[in-house]
C-alpha cells in the first residue's frame, strides 16, 4: 500500500488506464502514420512538379495544341491528361466514335 492506501494492483492498473505500454504503442502507430502521410505528400509534390516540365512556353501551362475540346475541358475540370499525351504523344486526338461494325 502506498500513503494513500492504494494497493500495487489498484497503482498498476491506474498506469494503464492512463497510459502505460498501451499508450506507447499509441504513439508509434501515430507517427508512423504521419511518416507515411509524409513521404506521400513529398512523392506527389515532386510528381505534380515533374508535370510542369511538359509545359511548352514556361508558363506553368500543359500545351493543349492538338487536344480535342472534350479533352481540354476534362484537363480543366478534373485534371485528367489524355492517355496519349501522358504517354509522350501528342499526336491525332482519339476517335471518339464506336468501333467495329456488323
């Protein structure tokens, strides 16, 4: 007992409700968590800057020559770049009828 007339057990499991190993592991999960939110984030800023490297006049600007208007309005409204044009082509747009016939 201690001065307070608590028990070892009573002191023990107080530790653990406020804390204790349980807590500890708290706190690593925690920061490898924000560890790995980290190395995300830093990943797909360097990854977003590398787009601005395809930019034809240096204004931070995809070069849309050649992009159908579907394309250019898909580009703006949800940041998708044509599979042809992320590839490296930028060549004749893609048909945007059905294919195949009877």
């Amino acid at each position: 007992m201690d001065c307070c007339g608590n028990t070892k057990e009573s002191i023990e499991k107080e530790k653990k409700v406020k804390g204790g190993k349980h807590m500890e592991t708290k706190n690593i999960m925690l920061w490898a968590v924000i560890g790995v939110l980290l190395v995300a984030t830093i990943f797909l800023t360097v990854k977003a800057s590398s787009l601005g490297a395809q930019t034809s006049d240096g204004n931070g600007k995809l070069d849309t020559t050649g992009w159908t208007s579907n394309e250019i309005m898909n580009y703006e409204m949800h940041g998708t770049i044509p599979a042809r044009v992320a590839s490296g082509g930028n060549s004749a747009p893609a048909s945007g009828g059905m294919v195949g016939g009877c």
